[in-house]
C-alpha cells in the first residue's frame, strides 16, 4: 500500500469505527461467524453489522 492509501484507510477505521481496536472486534466476529453460522446462531443485527464492515473494508481497497 502506499502512504496514502494506509492515511485514508486510518482515517476511515477512525471515521467508522473510532479505532482500530472495535474493527479488530469486528473482523474477529466475522471470522467466528463464517465458522458457526447457523439458524439462531447470531442476532440478525450482528450478521448486518459484520456484513457492513467488510463491505467497508471492501471499498476501501477497490
């Protein structure tokens, strides 16, 4: 990544997320997810969340 590219991403962990830490809570939420997904296994809310980060994330490197 350039320097660029890693200021903007900061900026927008920053701008979400408040820091980098709550991100990390979320990435590690979708990791455990893709493992135990199943019906009731989660509230809707956290699977909409977590669909919401890593579509963020998505967006930041395209």
């Amino acid at each position: 990544m350039t320097e660029s590219q890693i200021t903007e991403l900061n900026e927008w962990i920053t701008d979400t997320f408040g820091t980098p830490a709550v991100l990390a809570e979320y990435l590690d939420l979708a990791v455990e997810m893709l493992f135990y997904v199943e019906q009731g296994a989660f509230e809707q809310q956290e699977l909409q969340d977590v669909v919401t980060v890593l579509r963020g994330v998505k967006h930041q490197f395209t």
